[in-house]
C-alpha cells in the first residue's frame, strides 16, 4: 500500500473527511486531494503535519510494516532488554554501539 492508500485509510479510520483534515493541517482541500490521489506528494512540512494531525508515525505512512526495523528475533531481543534496570541497558547499548563501531571500521577499510 502507498502513501496515497495509507494517508485516505488513516483519515477515514479517525472519520474525517477530506476537508476536515485538510482543515486539520491548515490547507485548501483540493492540494489534500492531490495527495490522496497520488497527483502530488506534500513537502516534509506538511508531511510532519499530516502525520501530527493522524497521530501516525511518518514510518508508518511511508513504509510497509516489516519494511523497517528489526527482524522478529532482534524484536524479542529488544523486549528482553527493555525489562533489564538502566545501567543493565547502558551496558548493552554500548556493546551494540562498540559492534556497530567494528562494523564500520572494517567497511571503510576494505574500500580503501
């Protein structure tokens, strides 16, 4: 589904109508239009506005579900370490952060 199918199923599932949410992030109803039809994509601006007045995230507009994030099993991982106190998870952020670190080294050094 993309953004166009995305931004008229978020309006219709809070019921508002075209004009009301063009109302809603402060522009003429027919450049909203151009929007839900795919005539016209809105500049980040509006775009930060479309996604305040859905209550959305701008990833959920722009992407598909598991088009981003983590895979399921980093995902159960994440949920493991969001139950550990605060110094249990800086420690592990700075492992990730060291690995992450690593990474880049060694990509930058077999492209020299």
């Amino acid at each position: 589904m993309g953004f166009p199918e995305k931004l008229s199923a978020h309006r219709k599932a809070l019921c508002l109508t075209q004009q009301q949410m063009a109302d809603k992030i402060g522009m003429h109803v027919s450049q909203y239009k151009r929007y839900e039809s795919g005539a016209s994509q809105p500049v980040i601006d509006v775009f930060r506005r479309i996604a305040l007045a859905l209550n959305v995230s701008a990833d959920m507009l722009l992407f598909e579900p598991d088009e981003r994030g983590p895979d399921d099993r980093l995902k159960l991982q994440f949920e493991a370490i969001s139950q550990l106190d605060e110094k249990e998870r800086e420690a592990v952020e700075i492992v990730i952060t060291s690995i992450l670190h690593m990474h880049d080294a060694k990509r930058w050094a077999s492209q020299k």
